[in-house]
C-alpha cells in the first residue's frame, strides 16, 4: 500500500529554509560537520599532549573551556541540540559499528540515567579538584577518554548506547533541550499512521546490486512460483524493505523501548518481566495490500490515528517477542533508523533526542522536519508517553538529573568567585585535613546531593500539605523538578556566557601560537591582548537579566504544572508556593555569585 508523500508544509520548519534547508537535507550534512570537530578535537589532544602547558596559550585549555562551553548554550538557546547534531566522538563510533559485532543489549539495571548521572557527579567535582580548566595535558587526557569510551561501549552494545545511557554531555544537552525553540518532529501525524515500514525506527533497506544473468533467472523463478509476485514487489521497489524485518546490527530491541516503565520491554510493563524487548516479525495475512508490513496491525484511519495522538497516554501496544533474524541474503541497510529508539510517530519533545537527522533521512515520505516551537511547550507534556522516555513525571531518575544540573550550575559557578577560598579553608580546618579533593569532594556532595534532598523533600511536604494533594513526596518531587530547568538553565548561561564574552577572541592568539610552533607565520605575532567582544561593564547586567528571565520562566512553568494537576487557581499557587521560594533562592544566589570576582580563566592577564 502506497502512502503518499507529505504535503508542502505552512509550518515554520527549519528544512524549508533556502540554504539551511537544503544542507540539512544533504546526506551527509550530518558527517560533514562531525569531520570538522573531529579535526579540531585533533588539535586539541595534540597541543595538549605535546604543546605548552600553560592553559591560555594552549587550545586545550582555551577551546573546550572558554569556547565550546559558551557556544553550546548559546547554540541550545537558540536553536537546539547542535553539538549532539555534529559531535565528533560520533565518527569513531561509527567506525567501531563496522569493526566490532555491536550486538549486546544494554543491561536492563542500567536504562536509566542513573550511571550519567555519576558521571556527571564525578566530571564536576574532578574538574574543580584537578584543575581541568588549567591542565591542558589532563583535558586531552578527558578527550580521549571521551573517544575510547564511546568506540567501546558502541562497539560492543547495540543502538546509541553511549548517548542514550552513558554520556553527561548528551544529558546536559537533552535537559536543557527541553526550553529550545526547535524539535525533530513529525509534519503530519496522519500520514504516520498510514506508514506500513517505520523507516524512521527500523531503518530502510534494499536490495543488493546483482548481475543481470542471476537476478534475471531469480525474477523468472519468483514469477512462476508465486502468481501474487506484483502485489508484493512494492516493497523491493517503490520501498524496499524486508519482510520478516532484520533484526541486524544496531537495530533497537522495541519498536517502543521505554513507552512504558524505563528499563522494561513493552512486555515487562505488563507483568511479564521474563519477556525480553523485541520487535515482532510476523507477516501480515489476508491482506495482499499489507504485505511488507513487519508485526503491524492494519493501518489506522485518519480519524484514529487523530484520535490515538490525542491519548497517547492510554497506548496499548500488542506484546512483542524479540527474534534476532539474520538479514536476508540480498538485502542492505542504506540508511539507520533512530538508533537512539525514538519513535517518530509517537516522540515528544527533545528528551534523549542528538538531532542525528537519521529519522529524517530514513522517512521515505519526507514527513519528518526540524520545526520551530514555543519553548515552554514541552513542560505541558509531561505526563503524556514519550516514545523511548515514557512519561517524565514518572522518572525519578529524570529528575535526579535535572536537580543536580540545576544545583550544579550554582556550585559550578560558585568554585570560580573568591569567597569560596575562605569556605575550603574553614572546612578544611573542620574535617582536619589538607587535600584539595577531599575538602571539594565533601562542598560538592553538600552541594550536588545533601542540600537539595532537603530543600527538594521539604518542598514536596510544604506542596503536598498546603494543596491538599496525594501524590507520594516521590512524584511531586519528581514532577515540579522540570520547574527548575529554566532558572537552572538561566545560571549556567549566565555563567559560560561570562567566560565567553570576556575570552571569545583567545581563539586568534592561541591559534597563531599553534601555527608558529609548526613554522607557520599568520598575522605576525600572536596578539595576546585579545581577549573580550564586550565592555565589562555589559557582563554584570548581562549575566543578572539571564537569571531574571530564567526565574521568571521557571515561576510560569511551575504555574502551568500545579494548575493542570490541581485545577483551580488557589490550589494550584498554594502547590507551587514551596517550589517559587526555591526558585527566588537561586536567583538571588546566582545574582550574589555574578556580582561577585570571577577567575579569568582562559585570559592571560597583565
């Protein structure tokens, strides 16, 4: 059965723009910007090992910390999740997909965000304890270690693994995505539900190039033994795809792992914890016009398929059994679903999404686009089912997340002023010892753990107690964490934003040193007074409108959540009164911090 192409769409699409557009839309557009920041990863790690190892003279202690930081929250400000789009620790991963049988299942204790997490937890306290920002050779040392970990883990389990469960980039950036203007999303629900394939989840393939003499005898054969060889070769030619589907290297265990209960299969979320996730190969009988599809139940009128977008919390999905089939000789893959098992028809919003563009290449309908949104949008769905996520206010884990990035971004910015000498002296003095990261380690467990289990657990008390509500402390916790984001957001934009306005243009002297130790001359001698692209006295206002919008938005978000769960007005800010004295809290935290001396790190002085 033929599903007609999408029509031109009057929805503001970032595909449909003149010259982004057709980049986007290139094959390779993905690869091409990897290749970039590969090569200038490269350059890092050389000058890090082997270059001078004073960090502002360094594109080890320059780029990633000045540069990159300031940049990636400007890009998820503006536009998304960029840098996961080009992330140059995906080329090599790729590479270990070819070399290595990439056909493990991640372990089921561990699909969750709960080992990111640690990561993280980890990253920032030995960033401040090690002095990553000064240390060129140690951030090279951070760098490869990047690239090792994502060949590895890649190498050996199937689908993204690394980014999905692993990586604290990726779970910064899927955070914060969630206050960006732009989503990969479909155009016409409609015609999803039409779709007999899936590309966008399975993948699409063909058949293998063959000489003419053997696919000649191969095709006679075919018709003389099967007279309804015309009502199937739709899906060999129009839109190959093999039937029973492949289940071959890096294919996803569900057609929706994670719909339901993270962690557990489709079948697990049903009570059937034996039953692993899988994608169900059966052919479709008794209908010649639904040959070709794979385990699908018919296709959905429009109505219904309107109807199942309008209750997606209420899906009920027929259970699956995993059967890991071989792909058929003469068929390939020419083009990946969303390796990260996010399903088109049934994604929301930008949780665990990179941008990879793998869902728009696949989708032969061209139904998939990159469209513009209003940036609060996702905070309402929060109880609705994400493919590959279920519904974040039943993640924990989730909002463990979001609680230390939120309280992280304040910590961070907290080891860079100067008061925070004088609290590692006196603590220091307390616990009667004399190492840094020991002395770091107890700031950021108070920090990053302690403090906001209290402030956290308080707040869900006083909400639950002056609402009336009951809820368990657990979900009111869980659910007005994503009221943090903004404000947390706010901070860390506030404070990268810092180091970059005052130490955008390093880029150039540091670059000219680079290429003069290669004999290379360029602009004459590095000019090492280059430095801001602002006044100072831009930053302080700067830095303070930032926190005020990002307090502002997390006040209306927190709103919107107590009102859809509580209903009237009054219930709703007697819900949300704990939560806005949090917010206020941080704000004038973060104001304090941004009026107070910063380290110029990244800058030579004098």
């Amino acid at each position: 059965m033929a599903v007609p192409r999408t029509q031109p769409s009057t929805q503001r699409d970032l595909l449909n723009l003149p010259v982004i557009g057709s980049f986007l839309r290139w094959k390779h557009a993905r690869t091409s910007m990897q290749a970039v920041l590969l090569a200038v990863s490269a350059l890092i790690l050389y000058d890090g090992f082997w270059g001078p190892q004073l960090a502002p003279k360094n594109l080890a202690g320059v780029l990633p910390w000045v540069h990159w930081r300031g940049l990636v929250v400007l890009a998820l400000l503006i536009a998304g999740n960029i840098f996961c789009m080009a992330c140059p620790f995906m080329l090599p991963r790729r590479l270990a997909k070819k070399l290595l049988p990439a056909n493990r299942r991640w372990p089921k204790v561990i699909r969750n965000k709960w080992l990111a997490l640690g990561v993280l937890l980890v990253f920032f306290w030995a960033y401040e304890a090690f002095d990553l920002w000064a240390s060129p050779w140690l951030t090279a040392w951070v760098a490869l270690t990047y690239f090792v970990a994502a060949f590895a883990i890649d190498g050996i389990f199937r689908g993204a693994a690394f980014c999905k469960y692993v990586c604290p980039i990726g779970q910064f950036h899927f955070v914060h995505g969630m206050v960006s203007p732009l989503e990969v999303k479909v155009r016409q629900p409609d015609l999803c539900g039409s779709c007999p394939t899936k590309d966008c989840i399975k993948g699409r393939y063909a058949q293998r190039p063959e000489p003419d003499v053997l696919r000649h005898s191969r095709e006679t054969n075919a018709a003389q033994d099967s007279p309804s060889l015309s009502a199937l070769s739709w899906s060999a030619k129009s839109h190959p795809h093999p039937d029973p589907l492949p289940q071959g290297r890096g294919s996803p265990p569900s057609l929706g792992e994670g719909i339901g209960v993270p962690g557990k299969s489709l079948d697990a979320t049903r009570g059937n914890s034996n039953s692993e996730p899988g994608i169900r190969h059966s052919r479709a009988s008794g209908n010649p016009s639904s040959a070709g599809r794979v385990g699908q139940e018919p296709a959905p009128t429009t109505s219904e398929s309107s109807h199942r977008e309008s209750k997606q919390s209420s899906i009920k999905e027929p259970k699956q059994a995993e059967r890991d089939i071989a792909i058929p000789a003469g068929l390939q893959l020419v083009q990946t679903g969303c390796e990260l098992w996010l399903f088109q028809e049934r994604k929301v919003g930008n949780m665990d999404c990179t941008f990879c563009l793998d869902c728009i290449q696949a989708c032969p309908y061209d139904n998939v686009g990159i469209q513009l949104r209003a940036p609060t949008s996702e905070f309402r769905k929060l109880d609705q089912l994400h493919s590959g996520v279920g519904a974040l206010a039943q993640r924990i884990d989730l909002a463990a997340l979001v609680y230390v990035l939120v309280f992280a971004a304040f910590v961070n910015a907290f080891g860079m002023v100067a008061p925070v000498y004088a609290l590692e002296q006196w603590l220091a003095g307390q616990l009667g010892v004399t190492s840094e990261p020991v002395v770091l380690g107890v700031l950021f467990i108070v920090g990053l753990v302690a403090l906001p289990f209290v402030l956290v657990t308080a707040a869900a008390w006083s909400s639950r107690a002056l609402s009336g509500s009951r809820e368990t402390l657990a979900a009111t916790a869980t659910r007005f964490s994503f009221a943090l984001i903004p404000i947390g957001f706010g901070m860390w934009l506030a404070h990268y934003g810092f180091h970059f306005l005052i130490g955008a243009l390093t880029a150039i002297p540091v670059t000219q040193s680079f290429l003069a130790d290669f004999g290379v001359i360029l602009l004459g001698a590095p000019q090492w007074e280059l430095a801001a692209i602002v006044p100072d006295s831009w930053l302080v206002p700067l830095e303070l409108l930032l926190l005020e919008l990002g307090m502002l938005v997390s006040l209306t978000v927190g709103y919107r959540i107590a009102r859809k769960q509580h209903g009237s007005m009054a219930r709703a800010i007697r819900a949300l009164l704990p939560w806005a004295v949090i917010i206020v809290l941080l704000f004038f935290t973060g104001a304090w911090m941004m009026t107070q001396p910063m380290e110029m790190r990244g800058i030579i002085l004098g």
